[in-house]
C-alpha cells in the first residue's frame, strides 16, 4: 500500500515471513535499497508480483542475485478508464503479456498517425473495449507504447501476446532534438548493468551554458562511476553524441543522489521518469 514508515515494513515482512509482495516497482525496490542488509540476510521473500511500473532486466537479476526472489512476474496490466488489459502466463518474460481477448481489441497504430504498424514494430496502444458498460470505449489511446509479439506462445494460448515498451511521454525535446528515456534506460541496464532508479532532470541553459540533461541514479545501487557512465552514453547514443560532442548545444550529467531526492508523482509515489524545469 505504499506506506512511508518502510523500517516498519521491513521488519514485519521479515518477522511475519511474507514470502509474496504485490506492489509498485519504485516503493519495493526502495524497501530492498534501505533495507538491503536485513533482506539479504533473511531471504524470507521468494515471490515478487508488480503493477504500474515495469522490472527491468539489470533489476531482475539484482533482486534474483542478491535477495534469492525466486519469481518476478506483473501481476496485470490495466488502465482506469479501460480495466484490465493484460496478464502473464509463465511463458510471458519481461514486458510481454498475454490480451484479455474477451474483453478488448487491440490495435497497435503509428506514433504520427491513425494507420496499423508494420508486423513487430512499436506503435500507440489503442483499445476499444466489448464489454465496458459504464461508458463506451472505443479506438481509446491510453498513453502507452506496445509491440505485438508475433507467434503462438507456449503456453498454448491463442490469445495476441504484446510487449509493453513505456510511455508516450518518454520521448522529450532539448538540445533541439528529440530524446527518449527508453534508449537511456536501456543503455544504462544493458551497457551499464545498472538495476537502479534512474530519473531524467531537464535544466534550462544558465550563464551562456547550454541545457542539461542530469540522469539521476540511486546511489544505494552500487558504485556510480559518473564520468564512466557519461561516456558510455555518449558512446551508445549517436544523435545525443551529436548534438553534446560535436555541436556543442547540450550538456550531460550523471549524477548519484538518495533515494529521497527522486521526484514523484503525489499520490501513487510512482517515479517520475522525466522531470522538467526549464519552464520553472
């Protein structure tokens, strides 16, 4: 439920042996990063259920490494006005889930238009709903980007399988190009083999200098080696090379910071992947 006194939850899940969580990715990796010593030490929780925010892969393996979860798994992935979307088979790895097939239909269109994407690609979510009574839901755009996943699933289910891929908001203008939060995360868990938070702060040019882009990462995750990271990014991101090497009209920053320094949204607590302050 997202409690703020973790210390307390800690403890009771320790004491109480809870060996399944159901929560928010942010607050249970919070919990682990306060708590790591005592997790470690009484590796009580086997099973990890999640919703709202994804896992990735680098988080994964920490969590499976470190604290001996046996399972990590999204419990479902749904949207208020639309109900539940998806679920996973045991089959389902990372983002990929199975469609309520009975309840949506799924489309998945192009960023820039009302037009299907091409077989695998990435596009928008839009649902219509068969079986909302409340209102009606139709060609509905949740926010979020998807890919189907082609082929039949092991499980033997016919129903269609989609990857989630994040937001429509992740992609954001500075520097004068579009960036996406998407390709920064993944640099940083494949390249990096970082499992932490990371959070992307926009900052307004100052003194002649040009805009910032700070990633922010949690320091309770390990070593942070900033200038090692910053050019591994530059390394791995050749439009944002561009435009911080060789024009000159962005600049970059890694930063480590407590976990309480991350910002996030007021009543879900989930983390804000994207912060920006140029218009503050």
């Amino acid at each position: 439920a997202g409690i703020p006194d973790m210390e307390m939850v800690a403890n009771t899940i320790v004491s109480q042996k809870c060996n399944v969580l159901l929560g928010m990715p942010s607050y249970i990796i919070q919990l682990f990063t306060q708590h790591r010593d005592l997790f470690a030490k009484h590796k009580v929780v086997e099973k990890i259920f999640y919703a709202g925010e994804h896992f990735n892969e680098s988080q994964r393996r920490y969590f499976q490494n470190e604290f001996g979860i046996k399972l990590i798994r999204s419990c479902g992935y749904g949207s208020v006005d639309a109900g539940p979307i998806g679920y996973q088979c045991t089959h389902c790895q990372g983002a990929i889930h199975h469609l309520h097939s009975g309840l949506h239909v799924l489309e998945i269109l192009e960023n820039d238009s009302d037009k299907d994407v091409a077989p695998g690609e990435p596009g928008r979510v839009v649902l219509t709903s068969l079986a909302r009574a409340g209102q009606r839901i139709e060609r509905y755009d949740i926010g979020d980007t998807a890919r189907i996943v082609p082929g039949d699933c092991a499980c033997g289910r016919r129903s269609t399988r989609f990857e989630l891929l994040g937001r429509h908001g992740d992609v954001f203008k500075i520097g004068s190009a579009f960036f996406n939060y998407g390709k920064f995360a993944q640099i940083f868990t494949e390249e990096l083999n970082y499992a932490g938070e990371l959070q992307i702060v926009l900052h307004p040019p100052r003194d002649g200098k040009p805009e910032v882009i700070c990633c922010r990462l949690s320091e309770t995750s390990g070593p942070i080696n900033a200038d090692a990271m910053r050019k591994e990014i530059l390394d791995n991101y050749q439009d944002l090379r561009e435009i911080v090497a060789c024009e000159g009209l962005l600049e970059l920053k890694v930063m480590a910071v407590d976990n309480n320094k991350f910002e996030r949204a007021g009543v879900s607590g989930k983390l804000l992947r994207i912060v920006d302050k140029r218009s503050q």
